[in-house]
C-alpha cells in the first residue's frame, strides 16, 4: 500500500462548444462522517460521479476510502459539464487512498467516462480536448481505448486504456508506455454523380468546375428537372479530398454531434438543408453551444435546395455568415465563434410554375407573381453569390445521351484541374486561403491584376450597376479563371467571362 499524501492533483479537460480548458482536479480525503462532494461549478453529470465511482471500484478491485472526500475542479468560476472527468477523480481518489502508488512529482492527464463495471468510455469533443493536451509537459497521458481515433486525428500521445483495472498495471507496475495513436482512413464513398451526366448544361458545368476551383458561392435558377439538385453531388464529387488539417476541424465538430467514430475517411462535409431549416438550426444551440449546420459545412459544402421558398428571416441570417464565414454563438454573456467556410450552393425555380427560362413563352406567371414568387432572395443575400447560372430543360438529343455512357468519368479531369488550381492559390497566398476566401483588402497585387485589366473590370461593373462587393467579387472570379487557364496575371478576358457570370435574371 503507498504512502497517503493530503491532497493529490490530477489534470484533465473540457470543452465549451470548441474552446478547450485545462483542469485541476484535486482530491483530499480527510477523517470523519462518510461524505463525498464535488466543488466548482460542476452540473449534475458531475455530481452523480459518486454512484458511477463506487460501483467501477467495486467491480476493478479498489474500494471506496471511508471519510469525507472532497474533490474541487479548478478553474472554480468557470461552468463545466460531461462526464470526461470519472477517470482523473478516480485517480486521485485511489492515490489519495494509498491504493495506487503516486511517482513523486508526477504531472498526470486523465479522462474519460466509468462504467458501473469498472470499463472506460470516451465523451464527445475528445479530438478538440486532445489538440490542446498534445503539446503540454505531462508525464502521464492516460485516455479510453475508444478515442483512439480521435487521439490519432489530434496527433496526441498517450496510453489508452478499457478499464479500471489497467491503472494498476500502470502506476503499480510502472507499465506506463507512450505512444503515438492512429486511425484507419477509409477511401471515401465514390458514389458521386459524374458531371458528364449534366448534358446540355454547358454554361453550369463551366460554373461548377470554377466555383470549386476558387471555393466561389453559386446560385442555379431554372426550370424542374433541369438538373439543379443534381449539381450539388456532382460538385462534391469534383473537390480534393480534407487535408490533415481540414479533416481535424471536420472531425472535432462531427464528434460534438455524433460522438466517436473508428473509421473515418476524408470525404468533404456536404450539408443539405430545405424550406424548413430555421435560424437555429443554422447557428447551433446556444445553450449546449452544439453546432449547426453552419459549422457542421465547414470545408465542405451547404447546399440550400428550393431557395425562393425560405422564409425570409432565414434569408436575411445567411448574410453575415456568408460574407465573414464564421458563425457567432453567445452564451451567459461569452462569445464562442466557429469557422463555416463552405461553399454555398443555392437552387430555386425562376417562378412559381418555373418555365420562366423556357423558349416559346411556357411561363403563364404575370410579372408582378414573379416578383413576389423572388421577394425572399434579396439584393443584400445575392451580394454575396459569386456565380449565376440559369438551368433549362434539355432537348431530346441530350437526354437519349444521358444513359449511353459516353464521357463518364468526366468528374476525375474536373478534380485535377481544381486540385492544381488549390496548389496554385496556396502557394500564392499562404495560409491555406483560395481565391474565394482570402481576406478582404488590396486585393490587386496579391492576385496579380493588371491596372489595364482592373480598369476594364471597373467600366464593366459601372455598366452592370455592380456594387463594390459585386466588383471585388467579380475580380475574384477572374483571378480563378485565370488559374484555370494556367495565367500568371488576371487577363480581360478572365474579366469578361466573371461579368457574365455575375449577371444574374431574377
């Protein structure tokens, strides 16, 4: 049996929405009436850790001490939540009890949730908790077996352990043996729709290939059945795959919602929302600061189908995220923000019947339906869309071609020419930004725009009644086009092709 030090500390962590805290926990056991109390800001989940401690005692080997154990979780003024701390109470616990042999001076991190039975679970948000242990000087990194994945994804070393009873084998027989974590990287799904199947949509291909080649936000009008939906899976089959980077933010925020996963692959996000999304859903819960779709898009795309039919508070909400690509919670008075860089992809009919676009007159909407039918997608909200692109219903020809096979495999060429032109642009840049993403600012030298070429651009959106976003906007779709075409500087031409693209019949 060790000896019994007076208080014994143990470090672990939590998460409020996706800012981690390092904790202190620390346990003292003194003489006198069996009592257990757990102090600083702790919710219920934390409290009722007496019943899930005795019984994985129980059932590890160890026994409760007798006397009053007082256990405080440091920083006390800050609310915490979850039941990630079980495994570092009950450490201290059992060092304070002399059950466990404490080294001398030993900094030890601990989490995880007990079992009745003495096994150890992991909890949501661990990947975001392990980014920030990775790099602090401890000697003991001890974590469930089941966040292996996630400790992999972090870069995090550590021993997992399933139960209870490995603690023995660890401190007692000093078995302690750091390693670095893995996680199986499955081949994503590639059940995408080729973009060869788009036939007689030449001007939405085009917009495609340059909305994913920039990260641009695009809006497809047209009529139903032209194949508007469809667009959505055929750009999500034409982008690079998550980097290491980009799949340990996409991973952190999932595993808030969905909780652990062993296989995981580098598939981007693509989140598909309806008529009935609300404010809410879009920007998380503010309570639990679990995130929404937004943040859940991040890297990826979200995909907003039926656009006209949205209410218009919902409209109006995807402004700001939009344009600064972030999304703001506020919590007891706290600011907690998520990254949402996405591409948005917006579809809708032109009208009401939706043959506005149809040659010989289809359209039976008087101009004033029209109007009210596009009232919800206002000026402000198409201010920040990129790419327009008007979709009809395709003649006989096309649609016999749709089945005979002919050019699949069309979305492969597409991904490369977007994969050069992300190497392209961060290579420009730096910092990982792409054209549609990088800050506001002087944006001529950095995307290497002639003065002639910034001249013309100019005349052409005073012409189109463009406002300064429109223009900034427009310059940043040439400068993708350029990179497309494989130009160094930004030509008239690029500039051009972006006006059209701009000009929007709503």
């Amino acid at each position: 049996m060790a000896s019994k030090p007076n208080v014994v500390h143990v470090y672990s962590c939590f998460a409020t929405g996706t800012e981690p805290v390092i904790t202190l926990i620390e346990v003292s056991i003194s003489p006198g009436i069996p009592t257990f109390s757990v102090i600083g800001l702790c919710d219920s989940s934390i409290r009722e850790s007496q019943g899930r401690l005795r019984s994985a005692f129980k059932s590890a080997g160890f026994t409760m001490p007798k006397g009053h154990i007082t256990i405080g979780i440091s920083p006390a003024y800050m609310r915490k939540t979850g039941s990630g701390f079980d495994l570092a109470m009950a450490l201290g616990i059992l060092f304070a009890s002399g059950q466990l042999y404490l080294p001398p001076g030993a900094r030890i991190y601990a989490e995880g949730e007990l079992t009745l039975g003495g096994e150890l679970k992991g909890t949501p948000g661990s990947c975001i908790r392990l980014k920030t242990v990775r790099d602090m000087d401890f000697d003991y990194k001890i974590i469930p077996d089941n966040e292996t994945s996630s400790a992999g994804i972090a870069g995090f070393m550590g021993q997992g352990i399933s139960c209870l009873k490995e603690l023995s084998d660890i401190f007692d027989g000093n078995h302690y043996s750091e390693k670095k974590f893995s996680y199986n990287l499955s081949e994503p799904d590639e059940k995408f729709i080729d973009i060869s199947m788009l036939k007689g949509q030449e001007k939405t291909k085009r917009a495609l290939l340059i909305s994913a080649a920039g990260f641009h936000n695009i809006l497809l009008m047209g009529s139903p059945g032209s194949g508007k939906t469809m667009a959505g899976t055929i750009l999500e089959g034409i982008l690079p795959k998550l980097s290491e980077n980009e799949l340990s933010d996409v991973y952190s925020l999932a595993e808030l919602v969905d909780g652990c996963a062993s296989d995981i692959d580098c598939k981007r996000p693509v989140r598909i929302i309806g008529p009935g999304v609300t404010v809410g859903k879009l920007m998380g819960n503010q309570v639990s600061l679990l995130p929404g779709e937004l943040a859940l898009a991040n890297h990826g795309i979200l995909f907003a189908d039926e656009l006209p039919l949205y209410k218009t508070e919902v409209i109006d909400f995807l402004r700001k995220p939009l344009e600064e690509r972030k999304i703001n919670l506020l919590r007891r008075g706290n600011l907690f923000t998520y990254d949402c860089n996405f591409i948005f992809v917006g579809t809708g009919n032109p009208c009401r019947c939706g043959m506005l676009y149809e040659k010989g007159n289809k359209c039976r909407c008087t101009g004033p339906d029209i109007k009210r039918y596009l009232s919800k997608i206002n000026g402000p909200f198409l201010e920040r869309i990129d790419i327009f692109s008007e979709m009809r219903t395709i003649d006989g020809g096309d649609m016999a071609s749709i089945y005979t096979g002919k050019d699949a495999g069309e979305s492969a060429g597409y991904r490369e020419i977007v994969e050069r032109c992300w190497d392209t642009q961060h290579y420009r840049y730096g910092g990982g930004y792409l054209n549609g993403t990088f800050p506001e600012g002087d944006i001529r030298d950095s995307m290497r725009i002639p003065s002639k070429v910034l001249s013309l651009a100019a005349e052409m959106a005073e012409k189109g009644f463009f406002s300064a976003r429109g223009f900034t906007r427009i310059l940043r779709v040439a400068r993708t086009i350029a990179d497309i075409n494989g130009e160094a500087d930004v030509a008239e031409s690029d500039v051009a092709e972006a006006v059209a693209l701009r000009v929007r019949r709503l």
